[in-house]
C-alpha cells in the first residue's frame, strides 16, 4: 500500500489530493496498529512484580492498565464500562490486599456481571492450583517471558470458562 502512494506522490508532487491520500494512509496504518492492540488489566498487590509484568505486556505491544487494589481495580473496570471500552484479558494474583482473587471474582460478579461473561480472567499467582471459581485458567509464577507471553495469547480471544482450567 505505501509504494502505491509512493508512485502516486512521484507522478503528482504538487496535488492537494494527494497530500489527503498520504494523510489518509499514514491515519489508516495508526488505526490499524491501534486495532491490534489488546487491552489486557494486571491486578497484583506487589509493586514491583505489577512493574514486571506490565512492561513485558508493552514490550509485546498490548495496552496495560494495572491495579495494586481491589477497589482501584473495580473502580477501573467500571470506568471502562461506563466508557465502552472493553478488556481482552485480566490478569488477577490469588491474593491481594486481604481478599483472594475467587473473592474479587465474586465482587466483579456482582457489580459487572456481563464482565465475567465476556473476558477471560486468569489467576497469575505463585500458587499451584487454583480454587474453583469463575476464571479462565492458570498461569505460575515466576514466569518465563516466552512461555508467559505465550499463555497470555492463548487466553485472549478465548470465550471466559465458567470454572478454573489449569494452564
């Protein structure tokens, strides 16, 4: 598409129209990387580890929100909610604050329930088995970049469980 433009911009240097045609394209390229993005929310209690994650997930080039809290990460998604945006992926400790992620799942329940319909959430936790509950699967830690990237895309897209599936 771009040596399309190229060849046109060489033959009508001076065309206003062609100017609205590059602009056009290089709007369309953004749109189309901004298309790709997916929206994935990282709720951890740990700082540090919350600065871990979020940066590997960039790297690959999803857009991170984090959460330390329980109630910055509600607070969060009702934003979104009540924006239209929508999550491709939580990602969720099993324990933050003094509550366990199958307690945070059950809030979320409650004041989102279409949320756990439509995104896949997944505990991200140190523990080897997860309590039955509402979420997607399982993924360890410590991680390993290549396997955790790879876990985390073969969540997204995937239609939310209604039990825990290891992972």
């Amino acid at each position: 598409m771009i040596s399309r433009f190229s060849k046109t911009f060489e033959t009508n240097k001076d065309s206003d129209s062609l100017n609205f045609g590059v602009f056009l394209e290089r709007k369309n390229i953004r749109e189309n990387i901004q298309e790709k993005k997916k929206k994935i929310l990282v709720i951890d209690d740990s700082a540090d580890l919350l600065l871990v994650i979020c940066t590997i997930l960039e790297l690959d080039q999803y857009e991170v929100l984090s959460a330390e809290t329980v109630a910055s990460a509600l607070s969060l998604i009702a934003g979104l909610d009540r924006n239209g945006e929508y999550l491709d992926l939580i990602l969720l400790d099993n324990q933050i604050d003094d509550l366990s992620g199958s307690d945070f799942l059950h809030n979320l329940e409650e004041q989102q329930p279409e949320m756990i319909k439509r995104v896949p959430i997944v505990f991200l936790t140190g523990a080897t088995q997860v309590p039955d509950s509402r979420a997607s699967g399982l993924i360890t830690k410590p991680v390993e970049i290549n396997s955790f990237l790879k876990e985390v895309k073969s969540y997204i897209g995937k239609q939310p469980n209604p039990g825990c599936a290891q992972h």
